[in-house]
C-alpha cells in the first residue's frame, strides 16, 4: 500500500473510488463519471473535511489540497478482488488511516465496519430487471445492498425515482435518504458552427440522430432501431454512441433483420472529449430507455442546444423536465411519430 499521511485534526471522510477505470470503455461511463466528478468538486476550504480516496487511480487526487489517494496492491478491476478489498481490507485502512466518516460511492458499505457510513445509491435496476444480471452478481447486490442501506446513516440518491426505488425495495424511510442530482460538465455546451462543420469531415457523418448509452438490455435499443426503420426514406442515419456492455447481441440482429445495417453507425466508447461534439453534431438524441438511475445523456445533450426525445419510464422525466419530448418505452410507433 502506498500513501501519503493527512495531517491535521480536521475530520477525515474515506471515499471508497475503487470503480474509477484507468482504461478506455463502457466501465468510464455512468458510475465512473459520477465518482469522477463528485471527487473533482468535493470543498476544499478551511474547514472542510479532509478526504481519503481509496483508489488504485492515484492521479484523480494529484494536485488537490486536502485530498489524498490511498492504494492497494491488490488489483481491484475484478469484481471478485473489489468484493474482498471492500468487505475486508478497507475497514482496516480505515481505521489505520483515522477515517471518520466511510462514504461507499457505489450500493455497499464495508459490513465488519463500526464507523459511520454514508452510501451512494444510482439505481436498482437488479431488482427491476433481475434477470439481465448474473446470478451470483445479483444475490450480492440485492443483498449487500439492502443490508447497507439499513446500516448507514444516510444514503444519496441521484433522483427522486431511485429514492423511492430504495424506499419500496428495502422500506428505508424518505427522511434516511438524500437526493443529489447529477450536474453537467462546463464542456457540454453550444460549440461554434466551424468545429463542428470540421468534426463532421472528419468522420463522414452528415444528418444524423443520436444515441449515447453502453450497449444492454435497459437501454431499449431495439424499440429505438423499430421507430428508425419506419421513418421515411431519407439520408438520415442513427449513430449509437457506447461501447458494448451485456446481452448486446440482439441489437445487431435487430439491425440485420430490418435491413438498416447502411444506415446504422456503431461507434462503439467514444473518449469523454469527444462526446460534447458528438452531441453538437446530432440533429437530435433519442433516449428510449426502460430504466435509468437518472439519465445524463438527457441533461448532456440539452446543454450542448441538442433537442432530446426520450422515454418516460423511471427519472427520465426529471432529466427532461420540460424541455424534451416524452414517449412510452414500450411504443415505436410512438416514437416514429415524435
């Protein structure tokens, strides 16, 4: 392990950041992101917290006063050696280190722990959709989830939809739970014609609708592939934005079936930078999902100018509010006629 000493008798919060990804793919979607930012905005003035971060991505606290990463050499990109970290080791870093305060950025708290914790809900789509998950993978969510959501002291919610997700599932009372909406990044924003006129030569696009999503059941695409292929004919082409996550394989079947292959783009992970021109690009983003913690395509896409259609199942219609087009997930029709 390889740390460097906080020093002063401030209180000390460590934040488990073990799901931060080092490498370029779907894992630096969703949850990273929201670590990411949370970690670049976290207070840093007189008297303010000190802040733990275990993570093995030591360079997400480089240059931040008061923040300090603590490593482990265990490598913990597998969930199975993540699991044990979490469970086993960092109780006992924790308490090496003095921490106070366990913020668990991600469903589960440390059980063998006796320290306060806080823990970071985004959505409970194990329970909604259990059958898209692994077995062994949903026992343990279901499980730890529920066990941790009753033990600590407050829980963070990224809407008001998972908030009453985790009070219906696991009876935890409204007033144990906190709402923290996401916020959007300065870089998603209107970008000057000729950069964007540039990044469409560079790619050979011309008009196109968007998708941003890693590539999974709950994200719908199939409905989204149905409503495309019964536009009328036209040089309009879908790009699906995201790299490929699980049980993926019925999305390039629908695409063969409909005979739409000329006319769908699978850009596969695109790096953060270059998402803003993506969405800059689109004539618009369509968002047909059946489940979301929250959706920041949604919010992303309209703070670069970019109307927006997306379903209105689960927080989707706190991340339009009024500004995007609503449809039923479970409608193409519908959504053609959007």
């Amino acid at each position: 392990m390889q740390t460097e000493q906080v020093t002063g008798k401030r209180p000390c919060v460590g934040i488990n950041a073990h799901l931060l990804s080092g490498e370029a793919g779907y894992r630096r979607a969703g949850i990273h992101q929201y670590i990411f930012q949370v970690l670049r905005h976290l207070p840093q003035g007189e008297g303010d917290p000190d802040y733990l971060v275990f993570t093995n991505q030591g360079d997400v606290t480089a240059g931040k006063a008061g923040m300090t990463a603590v490593s482990t050499r265990l490598n913990t990109s597998s969930r199975l050696r993540r699991i044990l970290w979490e469970q086993f080791i960092w109780p006992l870093q924790a308490r090496r280190h003095g921490v106070d305060l366990l913020h668990s950025m991600a469903f589960v708290t440390p059980l063998l722990s006796r320290r306060t914790a806080v823990v970071t809900i985004y959505d409970l789509s194990f329970m909604h959709y259990p059958k898209q998950f692994p077995a062994s993978q949903r026992r343990y969510l279901t499980t730890m989830t529920r066990q941790s959501c009753r033990r600590a002291r407050r829980i963070i919610a990224i809407s008001q939809s998972s908030r009453q997700d985790v009070h219906q599932f696991f009876n935890v009372p409204p007033d144990r739970i906190d709402v923290v909406l996401p916020g959007v990044d300065e870089v998603y924003r209107p970008l000057p014609e000729e950069t964007v006129r540039t990044f469409r030569r560079e790619k050979g696009l011309g008009r196109f609708i968007l998708h941003v999503g890693t590539l999974q059941p709950r994200k719908n695409i199939p409905v989204l592939l149905n409503a495309f292929a019964n536009l009328p004919p036209s040089d309009l082409k879908l790009a699906l934005v995201g790299g490929k996550g699980w049980l993926y394989e019925e999305i390039f079947t629908q695409v063969k079936k409909l005979s739409i292959e000329e006319r769908v783009l699978f850009t596969g992970y695109v790096p953060d930078a270059e998402l803003p021109l993506w969405y800059n690009a689109a004539e618009l983003l369509v968002f047909p999902s059946v489940y979301e913690g929250f959706g920041m395509p949604v919010v992303e896409a309209m703070a670069c100018g970019t109307p927006v259609i997306a379903s209105n199942a689960s927080s989707l219609p706190e991340a339009a509010g009024e500004a995007g087009l609503l449809f039923a997930p479970d409608n193409a029709a519908e959504l053609t006629d959007r």
